[in-house]
C-alpha cells in the first residue's frame, strides 16, 4: 500500500534496486502473436532451466531476500514484431533473438550467462541479411523514436512494481501534488497533442470542455476498441505497457474531475483485456487506485468493458451507446460528450495511445513533447506497417516522419523487386495515396488535405500485383458489414458503392457507374451521420483521384492492369500442348469447353466464368491464362 | 438454466448497462444465446424482449443459434486477406462440408465463421480454434488441424487435450 | 436562452424551440423529414432535414439544438443534391408497387419524392420479398416498405412502454421486427395502432375487413347494421376536406344509409349503458371497500396489457364489457329476437377509431359458437375508403338520423371518445344515484409528478371519491407503479391506451398528431355541451331497454349480455410450447455398467438435449436409473412404465415423439379462466 507520494518515491527506489540485482534479464515476448508462435513453451523452458542454475530469481524474490542477486526469465507484453517471433531480449547485453525454438532455451541461457552471443539467432535485416545483434542499430529500428512503445518488450507488464521501478506514477504523483486540474489541461493543451483514434482532436482543448462542465459525475473512457483490420498498436500498449494507459487515465480524470474510467476493450483482444484488469488490480491494491489517492483527496475508480465485435463502437457515441447496454448505434453530435456522455454525464473518450502519452508529457514537460514532430503535429505515433514490404511490424515515428522513409528505410522496402502502387493508410476510412505523395510528411493536417488520414496508424504498403479497385471493393465491403444501419446515406449508400465496385471487379460496368460510384461517394461522405459514415467513401474517393487509370482500364479497357481480377483473366488451350484428354472440359463448371477425345479442345470465350479450374486441372500445362 | 442467468444478473447487479456483459457470460457458458434465457434477461431487467433481441443480433460475437463445440475463426482483416485467408475458409468449408451457408456441421462439432481482424497481423493469415491462436496458416495446414480434431472426437472416451500449441 | 439565429439570412429569436428544425418552420420554411416527431426522442437517422452551417458541415436540424449567432442555410445546390440521393437510396431498397399500396396518396415517401423531382432510380431494384404480417386483427405489417425511421420502434418504446418490436441486426440487414423475428401477434403487441399513426409509409397500414362488410352488404340473406363510435364523427370529415372536430354525424349517417346498412345506429347508446354498469358495479365495489380502485376495461389494448403485465390487477378491471361489445351483445341478443331475425343472419358492423377494436371483436368470449357479437369492425380511414368508392360526395350528402330504438344517446356517452370522457360520465352518474344532484363537469386537473394523468377529488354522499384519468400505456405504466409504491392512490382510474383517448386511435385519419387529437377531442366535448341530454340516467331508450330485457343494472341478465372475464397472456410464444395442457412424461435411462458401456451415456444426453430443445423440462421427469436388470438388451429406457430396449441415440426423437404423444394430459397450468361470455352462462370474474 502506497499512501503518499514519499512512499512512492520509495517504493521506486526499492524495486529499481531489486531489478539491479538482475544480473541477467530475459525478455521473452508474450504478445498474442509469439505466444500463438509458442512463447509460452520457450519461457518455461528458460524458467527451468534457469532455477536448474539455481540462480532464477523474481521480483517477488528480490524484494524478501535483499541479498539475492540472479538470472531473471521475464515475459513482457508485444514489441510489435511478431513476423520475427517469438522473440527473446537479452540484458544487459541488448542482444535480441528472432524466431526462437523452445529446443534453443538452453543454448541462449548458457550464452547469456556466459556473456555470449548465439550468433545463428541474432536479429537479421530482412532486406540486407545483415546480422544485428543489437536491434537498435538495424534500419528497421533506427529511424524510430519508440517514446510511447518505450517499456514494450523491457518489463513484465504484470507486474506493477517493474512500472513503478521505472518511475511510473511519478507523473500522477506531480499532478496530484502539484498541479490543478486546470493547469494539467493547459499543459496537455500547451503540448500539442493530438487524439490518437484517428480524428486528431487537441487533447488537451477536449479535457478543458470537459472540465468546465457543471456535474458532480463525470466519465473518463479509454477507447480501446481497435478495429481497423490490420491495426495493432493499441492491442500492443496495452499488452505491453498497461499501467501507462491506466496511469493516463486517472491524470486525466483528474484533470477533468471524473472519479470513474472505463477501459472499452474489443473482445478479440483478451489478452489485452486480461492484462489491463490485471493491472487496474494490482494498483488497487497498492492504493494507486480508489479512494484518497497518495493523499491527495482525489478518488478514482477503473473498470472494463468488453466489446462484442462491433467495429462502429470505436467512433465515440456508438461507444457510449454499447457501454450503456444497447445497440451500438452513434447518435448526432451536438450534444458532444465532453458536455453529455456516458448515461448523459459530462465524459471524455481517449485513445489508448493518446492516454499512453499523458504520462509523459507530464514528467517531461510539454515542450519536450513539442520538440518532437511537427508544429501542428507534435509527438510520436505508432504505426503499423504491413502489407507489401520487408519490415512488417510496430512502428514509432516522430509526426511528419516521410512516407517514404516509413516504406524503404524502415520497412526495407518492397519485396521481390516489385514496384510501390500506393500505401493505404488509416484503415477502411482511410485513403490510398501514390508513389509520387511518397516525400509528403505523415502528420494530421497534411493528409487530410491530400484525401487520406492518419486514423489510427495503419499503414498497407500496395504493390504492382495489387488491384487498386479490388483493394476499395475489400474496404468497402467491410464497411458495408460493419455499417450500422442506422442512417439511410450509409446503410444504402454504402450498399450501393460496394455493388458499383462490384460490377467493375466483374467487368460489367459502365462509364455511368462510374459516375455515379462517385457521385453516391460525395454525398454519403456529406450527408452520413457519424464518422464511419463520413469517411466510408474515402477508400473509393481517394483511388479515384490518383488511380483513376485503373478504374477506366477495367471499364473501358476490359483490363485488370494487376492481373487480380478473375473477371479479366482470359483462358485459352494451346492447340501444340493439349493432348485432348478432356480432364478441362469435365472440371469446368460452365461447359464452355468442348473438343473430341485426342483432338485439341476449346474454350468458348462466351461461356467462359473465369473461374481457373481448367488450368488447375489440366496436366500438361496447355490451359494458359493471360 | 434460468439459475445460471439469475446469478449472472445479480452478479452485475441488475444493472442494464451491463447487458453485454451478461450476453457474453451467457453465450461462453451454453455457446450460444438460448431464447429462453434472452426473455428471462428481459423481464429481470424490464425492457422489451425486443430490445434485448435487438442487442444480441446488432453484434458480432453473439449466436442465437447453437455453435459447435470449436469454434473457427479465420481472421479476414487486411493483412490476412491479402495473404490468402480467403482460401483458407474456403478450404475448411470444403473439409466440413459445410453448404448452402450453413456455418455448423450438423454433428454441432464445428462452427466456421470469419472475423474482421484479431490484431495479429504480424503473424497472418490467422486462424483460431476456441481460444487458441494459429499463425501463418495455409489451406494444408488448417485443414490438417481441423482434421485432428475431428479424429479426436470419433474416438469415445478420450478428453480432448488443448487445441494445438500455446494459449492466448 | 435569448438571441437569433440566421436562417437563409432571416433573423429568427430563439424562443425555446428544441432544436433547428422547430425554428426553420418558424423562418417559413417547410424541411422534409422521415424520422423527426415532436413527441418522440430525436433519431436524426433519415438525413432529409439536414442544413448547412456556416462552416461548411452538413449537420441534421432536428438534433441541433439553436445557439445565439448560429447561421444556417437550408437549401444550397449540396443540400438539395442530399436530399435527392437519399430519396434515390431510400426507393432502392423499397418497394415501388405503389398504385397497389394501402398508403397510396397518403404516403410521405411519395410525396418527398414528388416535391424534390425524383424521376429516376439508378440503382437496381429490391431483391428480398418479405411476407406481410397478418398475424394480429388489427394491424398489416409489411417490411418491403419500411425505411427504418425507426418512428414505430420509438412509438412503442418511450409512448407506449410496452416495446413490442424494435431494431435487430445490423447494417443493411437491419430490420424493424418484434423479437426473434415472431410476428406481431406472437408477442406483446396490444394492437393499439399507434405505430401505424407514425408510419411514414406502407409498413404499418390497418388491416382492412371492407371486403367482407361489402359482401355481407351484397348478401340477401343478411341484415347488417351499424354502430359508429364517438371519435368517429369528429374524425370523418377529415378525409374529405373538413377541419379535425369539425362534427359530420349528420352526413356520416346519411352515406352509410346509402352504403346500404339496413339501420344505422350509435354506439353511444351503448355507451350509455355501459355508464350505468360500470358506475353500479364502483358503488357497489366502494361500498363494500374491494377489488379497488377499479379501472375501466371498454379499452381492449388497455385490457390486453393487464392480462400480460399485471395479471394481479385482473380483479380490478370493471367487468363490463366495452360500448362496442356490449352493442353487439344487444343486438344479436334482444333486438334479434324482437325482429325476429336468426343472430347468425344479422351482421353487426361497428365504425371505430380503434384498431384494438378488431381484436376485440374476435375474442372468443364474445361469441356463441362461431356467431360474433360484432362481425366486422371498420376503422374511420376503413368508412371514408368506402364512401368514397361509393362515389358518395360526402359534402353533398344530405343528413340524416340514427334509428331507433338505439340511436338515442346522451351527451355522456358521446365524450367517451376523448380521455376523460369515460371518467366524467361515470362520476356524473354516481353523483346522481348517491345524492340525485346533477353535476356535468368534473373538474379534471394534472396529476403532479404523473406525466399523461388527471385527476379529480369529488365529494359524493359524504366521501371523497379520488379519480384518475390517464390516456398512453406508458403514462399507465408509470401510474400504476406509483400506485403500487403507495405514492398515489385512487378509487377509479380511467386507462386509454392512445395519448389523448379514442380521438387519437390507430385507425383514424392521417395525420393523426397532437394537434388533431386535440381538435377531436375539443369537438367531442362540444357535441357534448350541445346534447339536451347529458346524463345517461336520462336516456329514456336506455330505460326501456333495460325494462324489456335487463331488469335491473347489474341484474342477473345484466351480467350474462353485458359483463366478461379476464384471463393470463404470456407476452411471448415460446418455441415449442404446449398450449393446450402439457403430458407428464417420467423417463429413466439405464445406466448401469452394461447399458453405459453399450452407450448409455449418449442415450442420456440426447434425451437432455431433445427435452431442452423442445422446452419440456417442466413436464418430462428425466432421470438415471441404476440397473433395471436388462443387461442382456441394453442400453434400456422406460418411459411411463413402457421399456425400450436396445435404444440408440438416433431412436431418441422417435421414441420422445411417441411418448409424448400418447402421454396423458394435464391440466394447464394457471392458464386462462375462460371468460364465460357466451349467451346463456353465467358470467363471473374470478
């Protein structure tokens, strides 16, 4: 139990002193991704051995024994490079090992032990082959400023006492100590920063609505329902750092005089669910949580809700919405939460990564903060890169970081030799941008105005075996699934547009579809009632302003320029290799194929369904396809 | 099983903001949402069978029909998809001869459904059994798990053991 | 809050108006809209009153509320655009059979269309053909054209509490459906046709029985006569040009004389009758100081919502039967007999504003054999299709009076028609049976803290009577809980399950909004003021009626033609359920060593799993026993003494289906009394 600020200055002291008595640390990453990699199997194994050496110690070890020193097995939350799992961190060494076996256990212990390096497991650039024993020094993780992601993979995110031991809750302890509520939000609002979830907000601007607001109950909500397909930052703090996201929500609890927080959590994240009820525990029980807390007067409370696999609970009303119990449908902004929230109560909902940075602001001030990124952009942001290119992973930048730096100095390129087509960034909503807005910066505002957004911080790298109308049909049709229904501009319009997109995926579209295509696209994005809406259109519209070729090479070209299309690909037997066995004519599902036994058979072109079981059936290799 | 949901109910207090909650504990103990449960919540919490039908069927994780004993979700997110997840479910609809959208085998065995992206991109295509996460899938080899598990389950008297390797 | 807001770039003072659409109508501009009502919560989903602010930002005016210097402008080249395409969506998922639909001419999406100039659809049509709902008397459902405004789910919700439908999945394949996609009448649905008032399209339309009250009118062989309730003949004109209140009795009468009904009669009279039932029985019940307060049953949607709620309060309900029923009862009882006519050839047709009312009328208490009391109910919007594909000019019609000998009726019995109205005769009538004073008004104030209720203390023969009046079922609702907590409490409360009473039915006229309702209401109460007559002690035919064939109020015979019973509703068909007395199945499944190792076990659990799924646990006593002695032939079960031998898990649905079928029945449990109506019984409420 810490009750004052003093006993946690101590308490700091004590476990940082308890971790120098690490003689050894190994990391093992336990995020969803090496743990399905077998992570688990390969930190047990490190444990036994390790207590075979007799010198396996434990923070809780540590603390009853002052004069125990050891080897420490540690798991931590995701360092966001589960391509290269399942990873192990040696320290102090730094030495980082990717795709390890269970059977290797033994080899790094001794290694690490003996101050060595297994050399066959050591961290290789995708790109180069080079060998990077210390990962920071590797191109993938050279240009990047890992503020937020810091503690991911370095501490065991279920143990408070590692966070505190590196000084967390130091910036609560200052905020309750030393500053109003007032000046936190100046602070924050001093420090540029700006909401992480997509829509790029000033935070700080926010927490001030929120704080003027007469009402004795008043709701901080943590915004963890990451939906975009392919993004994974959020799932990644928590896993990895949780009681950094805690820590920001009770300052901004503070900070807007609320004494409740909800964490809204996707279900498909129990792992993250499971660890920040874990980490809302254990502060409980050190009093970092609940009444009084440090002394200060100031009380909170945090609890978890999970979602039920609704992708519009992440725009912020229809949150509310499904915390309350209902069907997560948004409703119209004004009245803004920060005014009337959560079962009507003045309420602020934040990102986790924008929580995640709070703490930080706090301890280093805001124009630390500041000097980081761009001047309308300020800070770091993570990012999730994948898709085409050789570094897919978690990724940190400081904000007006290039796309181009993002795609070939730390992503290590294209594979394959192949050419960018576009990098799609900010999930479904977001937008496709080219080749040529490659040295644009990534911050809020400059996106925006070229027809994309930085949303979450998904990033797809497309290449030239990417149909660019095939990846707005994919997006679109999540959209559509995922609509809720309520607002007739995105329920039919976005109904509509994936049909339009259809027709030309299938080649029977016309010139008039695509005019209308983006005609439905403008006004669904004007006329839509909350943000999923609003920017459902963004995939269409931003391919059809730089793609626009691709479009009309479907349509009027009766072409798929990438090959992708099924509708396009155009069978024929060659006469010289077919040796009339009639296996095509059998497998095919329409009857176009037609021909007598060892004589050349022939596709009819009319009847064709473009499905390609002919090729998959025919031994001799005489079906080509173009 | 009204037992069951009465202290579930009181475990949250009656309270109808925790509606999803008790769904979900619902749905995790009997696998699916039995009507008779979903009117039972409804009058404990007065509102209309309506309304709490209308909660159920708005999200994704809910059934009101019975699921089989595994569930399997082959994550279609963006990076699963552009790797191939497509062919994965349509593998595994092959091998359970699932048709005519029907998305349990009739032996109430298997549930094949997709998921809009589990945050595992790193480590796509995914699949998952129950709560068990498979990396980099491919046809071949989701289809090689499906089939030891329905190996496992012809053969009387033998508890399954955990669902391939690791656990989330 | 004070200040203006710029509208087109006229200035309009805040006022308290709610939001930005309650102004523009103040600035002389009409927005469309699908979604928006004045008495419901905001949904801002339909996106047809959307303006533009001064930024830039296309924002819904019905859900922003007004702010000192905001500036808007409602009709930009965008905004026009907008609301073309959404029209353009809505019809793309809609069916455009319109020359064939109910609402034709009465529809707003129609008319939205016609006003923005939608002359084409550039998407392909609607694919899905859903069945019409025709599972309730009263109301037609039909998805094919709903726009999910979401009016009819919040009508019923947040007016009515009761919540009989509402929105089920998700996205374009969300739906307005009652729960577990059941129809109407297998849920809790009172038919009170609110929803169909809200209805901006052909969802919701009342379900018609014209056809079968044209061939009964065609028929030889048949006598049809008339009732029309009051709310009607304030109600009628309005499909032909007149002003909501504006009274049209006269010319009512004279069309449906040359529709051809044989007489033409006023429910009113019935009414009237019921007023002295009812006011007998509540003296009788204030006297002996039981089954109070008493609350008034001539509202079926109120009645059906006791008997699924609060079944406890069933004692409490007047027992006599409504003014339409106790008509019917007459006629095919006394005035059958006194024409000599055979019940089964008398066809009684009544004219309500009630879609409630369809139901009632098939209830099977209110029958003898398959002879209804009332054969046919038409709604007021029912009686304008027909005069006019009559052809009738209604305005030229020349007027005419009800027959004799019931066509007589007080001014008492017609305010029946608006909330309150039931309350008032009743206490005028009690105020001249205990003191012989004639007092007209009762002086009906608003309750405090009770939304929808009025009330009134009246002095009578030296106690004080506390009556209630409350019109919408969720202002019941929150009445009756306040009742129950002690917070209130009354010795008679009148329950109309329409805001504003009768004047506002399902099946009157559209529009059929607050503004009408009041009208009506404002005009039966003035038809009330004119009657020489205002006392239904007064009304001499009623007298004779009651001197020819009742005797006494609440006589034996009054009983038989002029009460009911009241019985329990579950508010939900269960899957599977057993209507008519569940079987009593014991079975016990062998599970000895030989029988379980031959597969016992998976016999046992089919039986759980068969006897959950079809929801008999409460009758099927299932059991293990340990080793009924058949090893040899195993695995072995007995059901009710009868042995199966060698069962296998696929022979379980077979043999349960057997079982049950030939198992003997019991009586259901604490299921309906059966509400002896009928002629010739003795009628009591439990």
């Amino acid at each position: 139990m810490i009750a004052t600020v003093t006993e946690l200055k101590q308490a700091q002291r004590e476990y940082a002193a308890c971790l120098e008595r690490e003689r050894t640390r190994i990391l093992v990453c336990a995020g969803t991704g090496c743990i399905a990699n077998g992570a688990m199997r390969i930190y047990e194994e490190l444990t036994r051995l390790a207590a075979e050496t007799g010198s396996l110690v434990d923070i809780d070890l540590l603390l009853e024994d002052e004069a125990r020193e050891g080897s420490a097995v540690v798991k931590t939350g995701c360092r966001g490079f589960c391509a290269a799992g399942p990873l192990v961190h040696v320290e102090p060494a730094g030495v980082l090992y990717t795709h390890v076996k269970a059977e290797d256990a033994g080899e790094i212990l001794q290694a690490a032990l003996r101050g060595e390096v297994v050399e066959r497991l050591v961290y290789r650039d995708p790109a180069s082959g080079e060998p990077y024993p210390r990962p920071e020094a590797a191109p993938f993780y050279r240009r990047q400023t890992r503020q937020v992601l810091e503690r991911c993979g370095a501490i065991d995110p279920e143990r408070i006492e590692e966070y505190i031991a590196q000084g967390g809750y130091q910036a609560l302890a200052r905020v309750l100590r030393e500053m109003t509520p007032e000046q936190v939000c100046q602070e924050v609002l001093a420090s540029g920063l700006r909401g992480r979830g997509g829509a790029g907000f000033p935070t700080g601007k926010k927490w001030e609505f929120a704080r003027v607001q007469q009402s004795d109950v008043k709701y901080v909500v943590c915004n963890g329902d990451e939906g975009d397909p392919g993004a994974f930052m959020n799932r990644s703090l928590m896993e990895g750092d949780p009681h950094r996201v805690l820590e920001g929500m009770i300052i901004a609890g503070y900070a807007i005089g609320a004494s409740q927080g909800v964490f809204y959590v996707r279900a498909e994240y129990p792992l993250a669910v499971r660890r920040i009820r874990t980490a809302i525990a254990q502060a409980e029980e050190k009093g970092l949580l609940g009444d009084n807390i440090l002394g200060s007067g100031f009380s909170f409370r945090a609890s978890v809700k999970e979602g039920a696999g609704a992708f519009v609970c992440g725009e912020e009303t229809a949150l509310l919405a499904s915390a309350e119990g209902e069907r997560g449908m948004p409703r119209p902004k004004p009245p803004f939460p920060a005014v009337a929230g959560l079962y009507g109560r003045p309420t602020i909902i934040n990102n986790v990564e924008t929580l995640g940075n709070v703490a930080a602001i706090i301890n280093n001030g805001a124009q630390w903060f500041r000097n980081l990124g761009t001047e309308k952009s300020a800070g770091t942001k993570t990012f999730a890169l994948t898709g085409k290119v050789r570094n897919t992973g978690l990724v940190e930048v400081p904000m007006g970081c290039t796309l181009r730096e993002m795609v070939f100095d730390i992503g290590g390129g294209i594979p394959g030799g192949k050419r960018l087509k576009a990098v799609q960034i900010g999930g479904p909503s977001g937008g496709c941008l080219p080749e040529e807005m490659l040295d644009l910066p990534l911050d809020y505002d400059t996106l925006q105005a070229k027809g994309a957004m930085v949303g979450s911080g998904g990033l797809v790298v497309i290449d030239e075996d990417n149909c660019i109308v095939e990846v707005a049909r994919f997006f679109m049709q999540f959209i559509q699934n995922e609509s809720c229904g309520k607002c007739v501009a995105c329920r039919e319009g976005t109904k509509q547009m994936l049909a339009l997109l259809q027709k030309i995926v299938d080649g029977k579209a016309t010139m008039e579809d695509l005019d209308l295509l983006e005609e439905v696209a403008l006004v669904v994005r004007d006329a839509s009632l909350c943000g999923l809406g609003k920017t459902a259109a963004n995939p269409v519209l931003s391919t059809l302003r730089y793609f626009r070729e691709e479009y009309l090479a479907h349509i009027q070209g009766r072409t798929c320029p990438a090959g992708v299309c099924a509708a396009f690909r155009h069978y024929a037997i060659d006469p010289e290799k077919c040796k009339g066995c009639g296996r095509c004519a059998r497998a095919c599902p329409a009857g176009a194929i037609t021909g007598e036994v060892k004589k050349p058979y022939v596709i009819d072109q009319s009847k064709c369904a473009h499905c390609g079981a002919c090729v998959d059936t025919c031994r001799f290799g005489a079906v080509e396809e173009r | 099983m009204l037992v069951a949901v009465e202290s579930i109910l009181a475990r949250h207090g009656y309270r109808r903001s925790d509606l999803i909650a008790m769904l979900q504990e619902i749905q995790e103990s009997y696998h699916y949402l039995p009507e008779e449960a979903l009117n039972y919540l409804a009058t404990a919490l007065g509102v209309s069978p309506a309304t709490v039908f209308g909660v159920a069927t708005f999200y994704a994780q809910f059934s009101l029909d019975p699921k089989g004993k595994y569930l399997v979700r082959v994550c279609d997110g963006t990076a699963c998809h552009v790797k191939g997840s497509q062919r994965i479910y349509d593998r595994l609809v092959k091998k359970l001869k699932l048709r005519e959208g029907r998305v349990t085998t009739s032996d109430g065995l298997f549930t094949l459904e997709t998921v809009a992206c589990l945050g595992a991109c790193g480590i796509a295509p995914v699949m998952v059994i129950n709560d068990t996460v498979h990396p980099q899938m491919t046809p071949e080899a989701a289809e090689t798990i499906v089939e030891t598990l329905m190996k496992r389950e012809a053969e009387p008297e033998t508890e399954p053991a955990a669902v391939g390797e690791g656990n989330a | 809050m004070a200040g203006y807001v710029t509208i087109d770039g006229i200035k309009v003072p805040i006022e308290g108006q709610r939001n930005l659409l309650e102004m523009v109508r103040q600035a002389g501009v009409d927005l469309p809209t699908f979604c928006y009502h004045s008495e419901l919560s905001v949904y801002g989903a339909c996106r047809m009153c959307v303006v533009e602010d001064a930024r830039g930002q296309v924002i819904s005016s019905c859900s922003t509320p007004p702010a000192d210097g905001m500036a808007i402008r409602t009709n930009t080249p965008r905004l026009m655009h907008i609301r073309r395409m959404m029209l353009e969506l809505y019809l793309a998922n809609h069916c455009r059979d319109c020359t064939t639909c109910a609402k034709n001419g009465n529809c707003k999406l129609q008319e939205l269309c016609a006003r923005f100039g939608v002359d084409r659809v550039r998407f392909p049509a609607r694919e899905a053909t859903e069945p019409l709902d025709l599972s309730t008397p009263g109301i037609v459902r039909d998805n094919n054209k709903c726009i999910l405004c979401g009016d009819c789910v919040r009508v019923c919700s947040e007016v009515q509490g009761i919540g009989a439908i509402g929105f089920a999945y998700r996205g374009s394949r969300a739906r307005v459906t009652p729960a577990y996609n059941r129809s109407l009448g297998e849920v809790d649905c009172v038919t009170c046709g609110q929803c169909l008032a809200v209805c901006p399209t052909g969802a919701l339309t009342v379900r018609p029985e014209v056809d079968r009250v044209w061939a009964a009118l065609r028929n030889p062989n048949k006598r049809v006569v008339v009732q029309t309730a009051p709310a009607v003949r304030v109600a009628i004109g309005e499909a032909f040009g007149l002003e909501p209140g504006a009274i049209s009795t006269g010319q009512m009468v004279g069309a449906l004389r040359r529709l051809g009904f044989a007489r033409v009669f006023d429910t009113s009279f019935a009414a009237d009758l019921t007023t002295i039932e009812e006011t007998h029985e509540f003296i009788e019940r204030l006297q002996k100081g039981e089954r109070l307060p008493q609350f008034t049953s001539c509202c079926p949607a109120w009645v059906k919502m006791a008997e699924q709620y609060y079944p406890e309060k069933l004692g409490q309900l007047s027992t006599c039967r409504s003014p339409q029923q106790m008509f019917g009862s007459v006629l095919k009882r006394f005035y059958a007999r006194q024409e000599g006519i055979d019940p089964a050839d008398l066809f009684v047709v009544s004219v309500m504003p009630c879609t409630a009312k369809k139901f009632e009328a098939q209830r099977p208490e209110f029958a003898d054999g398959d002879v209804r009391d009332v054969d046919a109910v038409l709604t007021t919007q029912e009686l304008a299709r027909m005069i006019q594909s009559a052809g009738i000019i209604f305005s030229e019609v020349e007027e005419d009076s009800y027959d004799t000998p019931f066509g007589l009726a007080t001014g008492a019995g017609v305010i029946y028609g608006a909330s309150g109205g039931v309350a008032t005769a009743v206490a005028r009538e009690a105020n001249w049976l205990l003191t012989g004073r004639r007092v007209t008004d009762l002086t009906l104030e608003p309750a405090p803290g009770q939304p929808g209720v009025m009330e009134a203390e009246l002095e009578i023969g030296g106690r004080t009577v506390r009556v209630a009046v409350v019109s919408g079922l969720g202002n019941t609702r929150r009445l009756l809980a306040d009742m129950d907590e002690g917070k209130v409490a009354y010795d008679i409360v009148e329950v109309m399950a329409c805001p504003g009473g009768c004047a506002g039915g399902g099946g009157q006229p559209l529009p059929n909004e607050t503004a009408q309702r009041k009208a009506r209401a404002r005009g039966l109460r003035a038809a009330d003021k004119r009657q020489q007559i205002r006392f239904a002690q007064d009304n001499v035919l009623v007298k004779e009626l009651y001197g020819q064939w009742l005797g006494e109020p609440n006589s034996h015979a009054a009983h038989q033609a002029l009460h009911t019973g009241y019985g329990h509703r579950r508010r939900i068909a269960v899957e599977g359920e057993h209507t008519h007395g569940a079987p009593s199945l014991q079975v016990k499944v062998c599970v000895g060593t030989s029988c379980y190792l031959r597969g016992a076990r998976d016999v046992l659990r089919r039986l759980s799993e068969e006897i959950e799924k079809q929801g008999l646990e409460a009758t099927v006593d299932l059991a293990g026993a340990f080793c009924l002695e058949r090893c040899d032939r195993g695995p072995n079960v007995v059901i009710n003494g009868q042995e199966f031998n060698r069962v296998r898990e696929d022979d379980v649905p077979h043999i349960l289906r057997q079982a049950l079928a030939a198992a003997p029945r019991q009586h259901a449990p604490a299921s309906a009394v059966e509400g002896e109506g009928a002629r010739g019984r003795v009628v009591e409420c439990q």
